[in-house]
C-alpha cells in the first residue's frame, strides 16, 4: 500500500461525523448541492474554483482554513456567510472533521 492507500482511522471518521451533527454542518454543506454552502461528498483532494477565478485542491491545509477562516477562499457560486470556527474546536476535533470530510466519497 502506497501513500495514496492511506486508511483512515474510523474512530476518528465517527468523531468527526459527531462533531459535523453537533455543529449542524449539514444544514448548510447538504449532498443534494440545496444548502447555503458546497456539498462535500467528493471533495477531498479535487480542485475547487473559488471567486475571484482562482483554484485550489480541497485538502487538508484548505479545509482546515474553510473552519477556522471560511472567509479566505469562498468557492465560486456561494456566499461568505459561514461562521468561523476559531477557538471553538480543539486541535483533536479539527482532525476528526478533516478525517469525516475526507471520507465523504462520492461523485464531486
């Protein structure tokens, strides 16, 4: 197995799922692509176009920011109305929602 086989851990997949719930995530990142902000089922690791024009990759380093600065890179076609999540999360459940959100697979 390969870097790109990395298995990811399902407690930390289950934590993250909890924590997505807890903080109503899906009340805006719904699959059907019908909430105020972007699905992310198929996100992790494709390229995102964000306003402006500029692309990024959805990954670890983007994540983290959309939480902890969701204003910084909004994707192309939504709002900046999500609310950070600085000082909200520990480091540990920062890394159970990048671990949840990268095991979202999918069709993007």
């Amino acid at each position: 197995t390969g870097p790109a086989m990395k298995t990811l851990n399902p407690t930390m997949v289950a934590a993250g799922a909890s924590l997505f719930k807890d903080f109503k995530c899906g009340d805006c990142h719904k699959s059907d692509n019908s909430g105020k902000g972007p699905r992310l089922e198929g996100l992790f690791g494709h390229k995102v176009e964000l306003e402006g024009g500029q692309t990024v990759v959805a990954d670890e380093g983007y994540i983290r920011e959309s939480i902890l600065n969701p204003n910084a890179k909004v994707v192309k076609g939504y709002k900046p109305v999500m609310p950070t999540f600085q000082g909200q999360l520990e480091e540990e459940e920062i890394l159970q929602l990048l671990t949840y959100v990268e095991s979202l697979k999918g069709s993007k």
